[in-house]
C-alpha cells in the first residue's frame, strides 16, 4: 500500500477515494435500514438486498431533484445488469 503510495500517487488516491464513497454508502444504508436482513433462502436474501439499494438509489434522486435542483433524468445511467452467483440460479 505504501509503494503503491511513493509511486503511483494518482492511481492509489482514485482507489481510495473510491473506497470512501464505498464507505460512506455502506454507511447511510445501515443508518437509514437498520434492521437486519430477514430472508433465510439466499434469492430471498438477495432480492431483499437488491431492493434496499433500489430504495437507496430512489431516495439519492429524490434529494437530487428537491434539494439540489438537479433533473435526473439528465443524469447518465449506465445500463448494467447485476452479476448473479451460480448458487443463486436454480
């Protein structure tokens, strides 16, 4: 991590400035959900999961229209399709 550091300061400061946003989600979403997961079958824990960062991802937009200003429908959104384990397709 530090000759990462000595060496490639930009590179390991785009990695750790991700980490930090990681962070800081993974944050807001145990202060605003604080219950636990409630599902026993894995595709049940997992949808229910999907489903938090749905609603994560509704309330950011909410607080970027009312709050900031900002139309999201002007905001890029990358068409991604979640990675799926094989022990979860049955």
């Amino acid at each position: 991590m530090i000759y990462e550091f000595v060496y490639d300061t930009q590179r390991w400061l785009e990695q750790y400035h991700m980490r930090s946003i990681i962070e800081t989600v993974n944050s807001t979403m145990k202060r605003t959900m604080p219950s636990p997961v409630r599902k026993r079958l894995v595709v049940r824990k997992a949808t229910e999961i999907v489903a938090r960062i749905c609603v994560y991802n509704m309330r950011q937009l909410v607080y970027l229209k009312y709050m900031r200003g900002i139309d999201p429908s002007m905001i890029f959104l990358p068409t991604a399709r979640p990675v799926i384990p094989g022990y979860l397709n049955h």
